[in-house]
C-alpha cells in the first residue's frame, strides 16, 4: 500500500493520481454486485479484491489503498469480515443499503458508524434513518431527495469526522462544514445492477490518492460524465451497463477540467468537464437543477 498524504484533488488530478497508482481496492461488497463493481473498478484503473472473510479481511484492509462496506446481502460471515476491516485503522467507505426496516443490517451499520468510516455514501432515505430521522426507503430505493438528508448529512459527517456523500439527481457531498454538489449522471444507472453500489467502490480507490471529500467528489464526477457518455450511445440498460464500463476506460483526466475553482477557495469545489458539475454552496455558479421527488442514484 502507498503512503498518501490527504490533499485536497480536484476530479482530474484525483484521477490522474489513480492511474499512476492503480491502487488496490478491498470490496465488502453483496453477492448481487460483485462482478460489476470489480468490473467498474478494473475499468476505471484501479485494482479490485473481495476479500470478505474473517481472519483475513482486516489483514487485507491494511495491505489495500481503500476498503468498501457494503451491506446489501450482509451473511454472518461477511458481517464479522466487515468489523475486522472497520477496526484495521484503514481508510474505507461505509455504503448502508436498506438501512431502517431492516433490522440486522440497521444494528450492524450503526455499530460501524462508531469505527468512524472515512465516507458514508448512501441515498437520502439510508442517511436520514442512519440519523434517526426515518424508517429508511423502499427496499435499495429512496423516498426522500438529497436535500431533504442535507442537515442530517452533516451532522453525521460531525459525528463521524469523515464525509457522507448523498446520491441522488445532484449529489450533495459534506464533511460537516463544506458542501459541494454534483448535478447529472444518467437514470440509467438506477436500472442495472451495481450502479450505486460500484459508486461506494469507485470512493474507496479515491480514498487511496486523495482526501475524504475530493473522493467521493471524484468519484460522483467520474459516474455522472461516463453513465452521460454511456447513456447517449445505448439502446437501454443492457447495452448501457457494457458501454458504462467503455466510457470508464476511456475516461482522461482532462475530460474532467473544464470549470475553474476561484484560486482562493481551492478547496472548496472540485469542477469536471460538464459547468456545474462541482458546485459548492457557497460559491456562485449555475442553477443546480430541481430535484424529483423519489429520485434515487
């Protein structure tokens, strides 16, 4: 594993960094995901591992540039597997799929919340039940908009020290203080499998070469261009997941630069190659477009 020291990246930096590092990626992931999410990642540059059981996943998590938790089809194993790579000391991302009905997985992501995981990437409905604030949504999808999450967002990021990025029609990524949105990514990703999930995966290889919050932002940037690019050269969802991977290879840096940051708020957005794609909240910029209610990514 390679030393990072946690800068701030904007999205093309992040992704240049992890070409030249194609770091190692831990999945704790579920059964229904896992080919696509190693596929994401293999595509992206990164290098995947799902290595899930117990008396080898903390061991793993400590070797790997960034570990995923998520709790889609958590057995009794992979549930013991997830603790030992929370308590490695290494950098990972906690995805709570179907958090609040359930009541396993609901005891085991707030048991997790206190191993202070490096990002919490969920959609509106995961967040707000994380907090206490709802019974969570229907099944994988969400009932509430990224913004209906945006305070409980950020004081779960206080609570956590880390970033919790909500996904939706405009992504809203916090670490408590500072906020940025990303707007686009097609709806194409909610109708194959794997679309949020490999999203928690793609963070974890961000976690690797860059800061808690350039990540996630790095990560929701990277998903929204390719399923974009993906989207309008697809027939459907079958050909979109296959042209997804596509537009994930073909992905340059610099596809990525395109909106520049005021030099004296550096750290406060991260652009891409679409205007608006970073929008932070306290700079001005495009409208970010209205939010359906219901929307989920």
């Amino acid at each position: 594993m390679s030393v990072v020291t946690p800068v701030h990246l904007f999205p093309e930096a992040a992704l240049a960094a992890l070409r030249a590092d194609a770091p190692l990626v831990q999945c704790i992931t579920n059964a229904v995901v896992t080919n696509f999410t190693a596929n994401v990642l293999l595509a992206l540059g990164a290098s995947p591992a799902m290595c899930d059981l117990p008396g080898e996943a903390g061991l793993f998590a400590r070797a790997a540039g960034g570990t995923l938790i998520n709790l889609g089809t958590p057995t009794a194993e992979q549930r013991d597997g997830a603790r030992e790579a929370a308590a490695s000391g290494a950098a990972w991302v906690l995805d709570p799929v179907a958090v609040g009905a359930l009541p396993v997985r609901t005891a085991l992501a707030l048991e997790l919340l206190d191993l202070r995981p490096a990002i919490v990437r969920g959609n509106a409905s995961e967040i707000l039940a994380l907090t206490g604030h709802g019974a969570g949504g229907r099944g994988v999808d969400s009932l509430a908009a990224p913004d209906d999450a945006a305070a409980a967002a950020a004081a779960l990021a206080v609570r956590t020290g880390g970033v919790v990025a909500v996904s939706g029609a405009v992504d809203l990524i916090t670490d408590g203080e500072r906020t940025v949105r990303v707007p686009g990514g097609s709806d194409l990703l909610a109708r194959i499998t794997g679309g949020g999930c490999s999203l928690g995966a793609v963070m974890a290889a961000f976690l690797a070469v860059t800061d808690a919050l350039s990540a996630a932002v790095a990560a929701s940037a990277v998903h929204a261009v390719a399923s974009e690019r993906a989207a309008a050269r697809s027939q459907g969802p079958g050909s979109f997941a296959v042209a997804f991977l596509d537009e994930l290879a073909a992905l340059a840096p610099d596809d990525l630069a395109g909106r520049a940051v005021p030099d004296d708020l550096p750290e406060r957005a991260v652009p891409d190659d679409l205007p608006g794609r970073a929008v932070p909240d306290d700079l001005p910029g495009p409208a970010v477009p209205a939010i359906p209610a219901g929307a989920t990514r």
